[in-house]
C-alpha cells in the first residue's frame, strides 16, 4: 500500500496522500508557508529530493508517477524503499 502520490507538473510536483500515514505526514511535517492545491501539497522541484527522504524517514511509501511520469525520482532516487 502506498501513502502518498507523486505527481509531477514540470516544474512543481505534487504530494498527495493516499493512507493515513501520507496525511499525517503532511499535517505534522509541511512547513507553515506550505502550499496546497486540494490535499495535496505543491513543491517546486529543487525540494522534491529533501520531501522524499523525509517521507522515507517518516515510514511513508512514495507511489511515483500516479498521473504523470515522473523523472525526478530516478534523479533522487526511489523514495519507496
């Protein structure tokens, strides 16, 4: 089971939760200037790698690509693990 989706838009990517563990991720971890588009918080892509390793250390298993390919994880890699 995954907790959070990636969802890559060019330039900002997506995280959004899918369990439990992916929300509280994001309520107890996302900085108070975070941004939200519906449940799912927006960052650019320079941070992407810093949210995954957080959300590997949290014990949150990263779904890549959910709607969009998603490059950036082979550039990090997979958070997943």
């Amino acid at each position: 089971m995954y907790d959070l989706a990636l969802e890559d838009h060019g330039s900002i990517f997506l995280f959004a939760p899918v369990s439990p563990l992916g929300q509280a991720f994001l309520d107890e971890t996302a900085p108070e200037d975070a941004q939200f588009t519906g449940d799912a918080m927006a960052v650019e892509r320079g941070y992407v790698g810093g949210v995954l390793d957080a959300a590997a250390e949290y014990g949150c298993v990263i779904f890549p690509g959910s709607r969009f390919s998603c490059p950036v994880l082979e550039e990090v890699g997979d958070a997943s693990n």
